[in-house]
C-alpha cells in the first residue's frame, strides 16, 4: 500500500511539475463562450442564425451539413461562405 501511495504523490508531483498551456483563441485567459459572444453571438443568437435560419449550430443541423468534427468548424470559421 505504500508503494502506491508513493506512486500517486510521484504522479501528481511529476503532472503539476508540467507548465500549464493558455487557452485557444488568442489571448491568455480568454475562453470559448467569451469569444463566441465577441465574435459570433450577433448573428448566431442562442445557436441559431439570423441570417440563414436553417443553417443553425445545432448538432443535428451541423451534422446534417457534414460539419461534424473540431477541424470541420474551424474550417467553416475560417471560410463560412456567402452571407
């Protein structure tokens, strides 16, 4: 038993030894819903879309249009097409 004890202080010692990483979207300390009301809330109130409303960010119409995964909606981010 005091093998294992050593072992878990050994395994949290070594994970709080590691520097933490900031946060994705540019700047420390700024996460996702910050930035999604920045950015996006205008024109997609509640997950919907004011100016196309059948193309929502609900999961089943993102799924429905092949946008299914993180790399997908960066790439709708980043090229969201007409508007």
């Amino acid at each position: 038993m005091k093998t294992l004890t050593k072992i878990g202080v050994l395994v949290v010692t070594v994970a709080w030894s590691f520097p933490r990483r900031p946060r994705r979207g540019g700047e420390e300390g700024i996460g996702g819903a910050k930035l999604f009301q920045q950015h996006c809330a205008a024109c997609h109130p509640d997950g919907g879309n004011i100016i196309k409303p059948a193309l929502t960010l609900r999961k089943k119409d993102m799924d429905a249009r092949g946008v299914k995964t993180a790399e997908d909606i960066v790439g709708k981010m980043r090229n969201p097409g007409p508007g």
